[in-house]
C-alpha cells in the first residue's frame, strides 16, 4: 500500500501542471490535435482512477481504525495529496472567497470587540503598480503578438495572473491581525500565514520599526520569526516560550520572537499590553 500511496503522489505532482496547461490552451480557444488531447485526457483519467482507489483504500483503513467519516476522509487526502497543493490549492480559494468579503466591506474572523488591525499600508501601492503594470503588459502583448492561438493562451493567463494579484490583496485587507478581548493575538497575513498567539505566551510587546531583508516569512537563528509587509515590521513580541507555526507551503517550525507590521502599531501593542494591566 504504501507504494501505492507513493506512486499517486507522484502522478499528483506530474499529472497537475500538465492539466492546468491543457485547461489554459482550451479556455485560451486553442485547437490541439485530437490524439494528443485524447492521449493527454487518457493520462489524466488513468491518475484519477488510481487516486481514486488508493483514496478508497486509505478511507476503508482509517474507517476500519474506528476513524469518522470526515476525519477518514481527511486522513486519505493528506496521505495522496501532497502538503504543498493542498496548501496552493486553499490559498487560492480562499484569496477567491476574500473578492466577495471585500465587495461586502467585510472581514473574516473580526468578532464584536476584538480589534482589527490592517497591515497592507507598505504593499497597496505596489499592489496596485502590479496590477497597473499587468494590464500594460496584456494590452501590448495584444498588440505585438501575432499568432492568434498564441494570444489567446497570453490572454488567459494575464487575466487570471491580475485576478490572482487582486485577490491576494482581497485576503490580506479581510483577513487583519486580531486582538480579542481576552488579548489572543492573531497574525496573519492574507490566507497564506495565520498564527494565533495565546496572552499567558507573550513576555514583552513593543513598538519597533525595523527593515529586514528576506521573503514574506523568514526564520533566523534564536527562533526570530519575521513577517514582512513592504520591506518592513513595525512590531516586536517576545514569548514565553516557543510557539510552533505553519509556512505558507505546510513547513512547520518554532519561533520564540515574533516580528511583523502592523499599520497602526501603538493601537496594536496598547490592546495587548490592556489585559496584563487589568
């Protein structure tokens, strides 16, 4: 079985790319060879039916270990599919829905009395540079591009590229950080980081603008955990202890100090420190 869960994996991660293009070239309006799309949609069914039985074979066994239904299912998925399309795949969905949340002006998990922060002061610009850029860059390629087929499938992917820029911005307006009332910290950074800090694990918070080189979340030496928005984080906690948390492709790890930005931080730091004063 366990060759079995091996080789759907890997079908997954091969099988996946290839669809995607396939599925750009149609919606694109290209006219592939009809063997080659029959070969190509063979080869997709062939990966299906083989996840298909290793799914029902990894369900059976978890609902035979007295697993229930959602929770077997659960576990079926995560041993076929791996962690980094799962999390891609929920990313997306999920920075989709946030269209609709920021349509309605509203925010995903902000309850009454809690405090939102928002954190997207040093990126919208960029933001919306990206976009601007994007639609410069479709309306030329439209213009210089001469192959009809060609241009079509530029097309596609222009447009889901400035709706996928968009959409992320979307995520991380409707998703701010959150202070609760009872001073549970959540940090998050649209849907691809979210870690919820415990008040009883913070020893210090302080304002502290700083510009620190490296990718969106970055881990140095001594468990220093940044979160950076815009080249920056306005916002330095200091735990207790270790907290454990997720990258945005599944990796786990442990941080003891938390940096990340905060576009009003002494609001933020002034609602954490308010119920270790009360």
């Amino acid at each position: 079985m366990t060759r079995a869960v091996r080789a759907a994996r890997i079908a997954v991660a091969a099988v996946l790319p290839a669809e995607l293009a396939l599925v750009v070239c149609v919606a694109a309006g290209v006219r592939l060879p009809a063997p080659a799309l029959a070969a190509a949609e063979a080869v997709v069914l062939g990966v299906l039916l083989l996840d298909a039985w290793v799914l029902h074979r990894l369900y059976a066994a978890a609902r035979a270990a007295g697993e229930e239904p959602r929770a077997a299912l659960r576990t079926a998925v995560r041993a076929v599919v791996p962690v980094q399309v799962r999390r891609l795949l929920r990313h997306e969905l999920r920075a989709g829905a946030s269209l609709g949340w920021w349509v309605l002006r509203r925010r995903h998990g902000v309850r009454p009395g809690d405090l939102a922060a928002a954190y997207t002061g040093p990126q919208t610009a960029m933001m919306y540079g990206m976009v601007f850029v994007s639609v410069v860059e479709t309306v030329a390629l439209a213009l210089l591009i001469p192959w009809p087929a060609v241009h079509r499938v530029v097309l596609v992917l222009d447009v889901y590229g400035i709706l996928l820029v968009i959409a992320l911005h979307a995520a991380c307006v409707t998703r701010p950080h959150v202070v609760g009332a009872d001073g549970t910290l959540r940090i998050r950074y649209g849907a691809l980081f979210d870690l919820a800090v415990p008040p009883d694990a913070v020893a210090s918070v302080r304002v502290e603008r700083r510009y620190p080189e490296g990718r969106l979340v970055t881990l140095s030496e001594g468990g220093v955990l940044d979160l950076i928005v815009g080249s920056q984080t306005t916002v330095t906690l200091e735990l207790h202890r270790p907290l454990a948390f997720t990258r945005p492709l599944g990796a786990r790890a442990s941080a003891r100090t938390i940096r990340f930005h905060a576009d009003d931080p002494r609001t933020l730091v002034s609602a954490l420190r308010r119920p270790a004063q009360a």
